[in-house]
C-alpha cells in the first residue's frame, strides 16, 4: 500500500498541485471579487478614487500585501490547525484538498445566496472538519481555532473602536474648531503619519525584508519613525494652499480628506492582501513540500510563487467580478463621506494588518462593517441597519459546521477514488 | 421586499439604506414650504378679497399634501427597530409627525376658506394680512432650523452647530409668540365688531384666525422635538 502509494505521488503528485492551484486560484479569484470589493468601495461609495482607480490600486497593494506580509498568516493555515505530525502525508494531501475544495464550494454557494460569510472562516472550518475524521478530535489544535474564533469577534470590534476613536478624533479636532478647515490641513496629515507607520513598522518588523537586510527592530522602529513624519510633513505641503471658501466650510474638509483617502485605501488594500491572500493558497502551500520531499513540513518556507499566485488571483477577482460589486456597492452607500470613509478605512485596515502580524486569519469585510458601526456609534451617520451583526452572526454559526462537514463528505469520496 | 440579487456577498451594503432619514425629513420638509407659500400668497389674496383660483389653489395643497405624506409614510415604514441613528427615533417621529400636521390643517384651511368666501371687514384686514405672514414666518423659521440638521449630521454633533440651531429654533418661539399675539388682536377686533358683522361671519372669521394660528403652533412643535433631538 505504501509502496503503491509513493508510485503515484511520484507520476501525479505535480498534478495534484495544478489542481489545487487552480482551486486556490479561484478562492483567491473569489475574494477579489467580493471582499477587496467590498471594502475598497467605501473610497468608491465617498468619491475620494473612481471604480477604475480602486481596481488598480486593489490589485497592486493586495498583491503586495500577499507577499510582503501574507506568510504570517499563510503560517497560521498551512500549520497550525491541523496537526500534521501525526498524520500520513497521503492522507494530508488529499485532506487538504477536501478543505479547498469545501471551502471553494460553500464559498460559492453563500456568494450566489449573497450571505456575508467570510472565506476565513469556511477554510478554518474545512481544515477543522478534515482534521477530525484524518486524525481524531486530538489532531486538530482547538487551542488556535479558539484564538482564531476569538480574533473573528474581536476584530470587528476592534475595528469599530479605532473607527470609533478616528472619527471622534476628526469631530474634536477638526470639526468643533473655529476654522474646521485650518485644522484639517494638519489632523489629516497626522493621521497618514500614523498610517505610514504602522505599514513601515509592518514591513520591516519580523518579516523576509528584515531578515534580508538584517534590520534589527530598534531601527525599524526609528525608520518607520522617519518615514511617518516626513509622510506628515509632505501631506501638510501638498494641502498648504487648500483655504476655507466660507467660516463652515464643511465642504472643504470633505475635499481634504477625499484626497486622504487616497491613501488609506491603499492602505485597506495593502493589509486585506496581507490577510485574505492565505485562505487561497494556505492549504496549497502545505502541500508543496509534499510534492518535493514526499514529508510534511511545518519549517519549509511558503514559495513566494505561490503568495503571488494568490496575489494575482484576488488582483484578476477585483479587476473581472468585483469591478461591477464596487459600482454597485459604492452607489448604495454614498452617505459615507470622505471623513467617515476615512475613519472607516483607518480602523479596518490597522485591525486587518495587526492581525495579519499576529498570524491571525481574519474576516476583512466583517473588520469593514464593524468599523462603519464604530462612526455610527459616534454620531457620524444618519442611519446605519444593524440587522446585518444578526446576519454575520448567523454566518459565523453556520459556516463552520457546514464547511466541516463538506470537507469530511468530499474527504471520504477523494480517498474511495485514490484508493 | 424582494430584492433583486446580484451574486455577491458584501455586508457591507447591508449597512447602508439607499435614502437616509434625514433627507428624507427635509425632502418632506421642502413638500410643507411648497404648500405653504401657495397657500400664504393665496390667503393674503383671499384677505383682499380675490376669490379668483382660489378653488385650484386648494386642489394644489390638497395634492402636496398627499405627497408628503407618501414621504412621510416611506420614512415611517423603513425605520426598524434595527435602525441606528444619531437621534432618538421616537422624537424623529414625532418632529416627523408634527411636520406633516403643518400641511394637514394647511390643507383643511384652503378647503374652509374655498367653501365659504367670506369676506373680511375692512378695518381687520392689515391685522389678518399681517397674522398670516407672521404664520409664515414661524414655518420659514422652522424650515431653516430643519435644514440646519444637515450641517449637525455632517459635523458629528458639534456644540457650534447645536447652538446654531438653538438659534434657529429660539426664532420659530419668537415668530409664534408674535403671532399668538397678533391673533389676540384679531380676536378682540373681530368681537368689537360683532354687532355689524352677520353671526356666521363671526363664526368664520374667528375659524380663519384660530386655524391659520395653528400652522404656527405646529411648526412650533417641530421646533420643540428638533430641540429635544438635538440635546446631549
């Protein structure tokens, strides 16, 4: 049996990958279309970029987000739920392609049904059904999906306190002043400062760039120090000669922060492609070093190839499907000013980044609605339907068992097939 | 409601409601305004004397009328008790509510007047003229105070703005004040006069004064749940 078995990972295991691939490519595909839509479409739904320009500014910054910051993620879902130690590698081989499988199905099924489930967690719940039936109830490691289901109701929450904190910050600071204005040309600013450090601090903190260059955290720190103030110094130039037309010239501000919100988008982007890049190509990547040693790994890098792939596929998802999601989401939701998309942005994509460095696989566009209800809470919108926290709680409750039980289903028939 | 679907998942449009509540109320609010300058040039008219049109300009606040309330009736109906607003729902409604009265008796004023043409005496008739434009006056100032919201929303509730509309809603009391006092006036006019004018002319003449007066009286009210809205 044994021997039969390593007769055909040699002639097909290479196969096997390509299919998986191209699974992962269309998860990657799925999340472009619906989730980077979907939070790319506050700077849509405020003006602040037209739907072409969130296209392209969506595929870059999540392709770079993927490869710059996605393994630590990617780590989380290649290695961390399942115990792979104690598994046989065939068995893990097509466990973990049940898990793509099922997660890609349910994926589909709940967009067609238009159910705010996250593909987070369908792919955490597939790797958690195929664990139970591969190894038993001990092979999967309940302590990091307790963090991880932990982390899905956090971050909305914590993206709505940030927002919370953001908007209170523009209406304290900006709106209550004498000349509203005035103040903006130096808030906004500010807080692209604080943005740029946060991504520098996350480009150069524990991750390949680093290692490469061997820059010690001290000086990532002083680094991502200097390149927030000189952020700040230059976006208080390039809003210099922007003057109020009257005393209450709201307007003007929403003008200033519409050119803010150029770059906090990016910055939504960036850190979604941090994040979401590993439910596509997680489980590929944990299959890989099969291929090539015929053993498990946990050690073995993710290829980069593969985070590009991930990369690439959301990039295709945003620039096909999700191209007609953001005109169509932006249209709905246009009472989200530039002040509010701001705030919006800022919270979700810091929640989404900061979990991305903690190895965290979270749901960007719950982040994205718990950061909308965080500048509702703080007066900032005229109405906001809070029937949808019933609806993802619904989602959160069923994708697990659903997507588990899908991948135990296709588990049984993948391993009756390969004997 | 079924909605047509679209195939993708975005709980983010979920959040959102295409038309939001406060628009809603001014674009409800631009429906009284409307009513209420045709029938305030038409009444003034009416005081003079000309009855000419004066039966299609109360076809025309009849039909505004049941426009703002199609308004009124689409806001009641989309505010769920899921709904988060900046404000208390309740007294949205009621302000909502109180709005909508201003055109009610706008409405049942024009049909009055167009049934019966009575005539108004002479020497009451620069306090009846100057009655009813303080009655506007009191829904302009009304109005402004309504339109203020926009500037309160937009700013996140800030005092500046709140004490502005404070002062707008300290004119709406200022204009009612006047207004009760100058139909005091006419009253008194209208009993001084009583022995020349016919019983049925006093009945009416002192129907037009109390139901042009309570115009005002609900754009007072407006301005008194826009005020309790607006409070911390």
């Amino acid at each position: 049996m044994r021997l039969r078995w390593r007769h055909l990972v040699d002639y097909f295991i290479w196969i096997i990958i390509a299919i998986a691939s191209a699974i992962a490519f269309y998860m990657a595909w799925s999340i472009g279309a619906n989730d980077v839509a979907n939070s790319m479409a506050t700077a849509v739904g405020a003006k602040a970029i037209t739907f072409k320009q969130a296209v392209i500014i969506a595929g870059i910054l999540n392709f770079l987000g993927a490869v710059l910051i996605g393994p630590h993620v990617a780590e989380t879902i290649k290695g961390k739920i399942v115990n792979t130690e104690t598994i046989e590698p065939n068995i893990l081989l097509i466990g973990f392609i049940a898990s793509l499988l099922a997660a890609a199905i349910w994926v589909t099924l709940s967009t067609w049904k238009e159910m705010p489930i996250s593909t987070t967690h369908s792919i955490i719940g597939a790797l958690m059904g195929f664990g139970i039936v591969a190894g038993g109830f001990s092979s999967v490691n309940w302590g990091k999906i307790g963090s991880v289901a932990a982390s899905w109701v956090l971050s909305p929450i914590f993206g709505c306190i940030l927002a919370f904190i953001v908007f209170k910050i523009i209406v304290k600071l900006i709106f209550s002043k004498e000349e509203p204005v005035k103040s903006a040309r130096i808030i906004g600013p500010a807080i692209i400062g604080v943005t740029a450090f946060i991504i520098t601090s996350s480009l150069l903190l524990k991750t390949s760039l680093s290692e490469t260059y061997t820059i010690s955290d001290f000086n990532g720190i002083i680094v991502a120090i200097i390149t927030s103030i000189i952020v700040g110094f230059i976006g208080i130039f390039l809003l210099r000669k922007i003057k109020a037309k009257k005393e209450e010239d709201y307007f003007t501000v929403e003008n200033i922060f519409r050119k803010l919100q150029i770059v906090t988008s990016c910055y939504v982007a960036f850190s979604q492609g941090a994040n979401d890049v590993a439910n596509a190509i997680g489980p590929v990547a944990a299959i890989v070093p099969l291929a090539e040693t015929g053993m498990m790994s946990t050690s073995t890098p993710i290829p980069t190839t593969l985070l590009a792939l991930g990369g690439i596929g959301i990039a295709f998802g945003c620039l096909t499907w999700g191209k007609r999601v953001m005109k169509t989401v932006g249209s709905r939701i246009t009472s989200l000013t530039n002040t509010r998309g701001f705030s919006v942005d800022f919270g979700a994509a810091t929640t989404v980044l900061v979990a991305s460095k903690l190895g965290l696989p979270i749901s960007t566009s719950h982040t994205v609605v718990g950061a909308v209800i965080g500048v509702g809470l703080a007066r900032g919108l005229e109405a906001i339907d809070l029937s949808v926290i019933k609806r993802i709680i619904i989602s959160w409750i069923f994708t697990l068992p659903i997507a588990a039980g899908t991948c135990i289903i296709i588990f049984y028939i993948l391993r009756m097939i390969v004997g | 409601m079924i909605e047509e679907k679209d195939h993708f998942r975005a709980p983010l449009s979920d959040t959102f409601r295409r038309k939001t509540p406060f628009s809603q109320l001014v674009e409800h609010m631009c429906k009284v305004s409307e009513g209420i300058n045709i029938l305030g040039e038409g009444i003034i008219k009416y005081y003079k004397a000309d009855y000419k049109d004066f039966s299609d300009l109360a076809k025309k606040v009849s039909q505004i009328e049941h426009e703002a309330d199609i308004i009124k009736g689409n806001i009641r109906n989309h505010l769920p008790s899921s709904l988060l607003m900046p404000v208390d729902k309740g007294k949205f409604l009621w302000a909502l509510r109180e709005q909508d009265a201003i055109l009610d008796h706008a409405e049942n004023l024009s049909e009055m007047l167009d049934m019966r043409h009575t005539k108004i005496p002479k020497e009451l008739q620069k306090l009846f003229i100057e009655h009813a434009e303080l009655v506007m006056k009191t829904v302009k100032a009304m109005e402004e105070a309504v339109c203020n919201i926009k500037d309160l929303v937009e700013t996140g509730f800030v005092k500046r703005e709140r004490e502005q509309t404070k002062e707008y809603i300290h004119n709406v009391h200022d204009f009612e004040y006047k207004a009760d006092q100058k139909r005091y006036e006419v009253t008194k006019g209208i009993y001084k006069l009583e022995k020349k004018l016919s019983p049925m002319d006093v009945y009416h003449l002192i129907k037009i004064a109390d139901w042009v007066d309570e115009v005002a009286d609900h754009a007072e009210n407006v301005a008194d749940w826009l005020r309790s809205m607006i409070a911390k």
